[in-house]
C-alpha cells in the first residue's frame, strides 16, 4: 500500500477520532468511500480525481457529504463529488442566487433550491 498523502491522513485521523460521527454526521457511516482507500479520494496534484468522483455519484449521502465540504471549507480531496475548486464554485453559486429563489445547478444528483425568506 502507497504512504498516505498529508491531507488523506488529516481526514482519516478527523474521521475516526470523531465521536460516532458526531463531527461529520451519522451520515459518514453509510458514505461508499468509507469502505474504500481513503488515498483515491486525495489524489495527487494533476489528477482528476474520475475514480473518486465515479464513487461519489453512485453514493446515498452524495448531497450531505458536499453540503460538510463546502460549509467546513474542506480544502483537499474530493468530497460529495466535486473537487476543491468545483466547490468553490458551488459555494460561490450557491451564495449568489441563495436571496434569489433560483435553483442552483450542480452536477448529477445534487441540486439546492433556496428560497428567499
């Protein structure tokens, strides 16, 4: 087995170190990725991430992993599918319309539709 990356061995230690999930939320133990290597969600510079991301889409918790990324400001990895900069952009999306009422595109599976209260 490869070395783990510095960012895959902070988020395993953070996953496992948390309560029964409390930090993360009971979610995280239905999450497909647990029962993989935890290095092909943190890969390396360059990489797409496509092996990743192809677990991601078959995964139940898919909108609560990415909803964790994005409001923890998760900077490595591949979380709810999307890489750091995809949920940079989400965020970015996400915030925009948020006071509009618009529906908020994201990839297969994964969509937010905000109501202006």
């Amino acid at each position: 087995m490869r070395k783990q990356t510095p960012a895959a061995a902070r988020a395993v230690a953070r996953v496992m170190s948390a309560p029964s999930g409390a930090v993360l939320g009971m979610w995280t133990r239905r999450a497909l990725c647990a029962q993989e290597d935890p290095e092909v969600f943190f890969p390396p510079k360059g990489d797409t991430g496509i092996q990743a991301k192809q677990i991601c889409a078959q995964c139940p918790v898919q909108s609560e992993c990415l909803d964790y990324a994005i409001a923890a400001d998760e900077r490595h990895g591949i979380w709810g599918g999307l890489n750091r900069a995809e949920r940079l952009r989400a965020r970015h999306s996400k915030e925009a319309t948020r006071s509009r009422g618009r529906e908020v595109r994201l990839p297969p599976r994964i969509s937010y539709i905000y109501m202006s209260t």
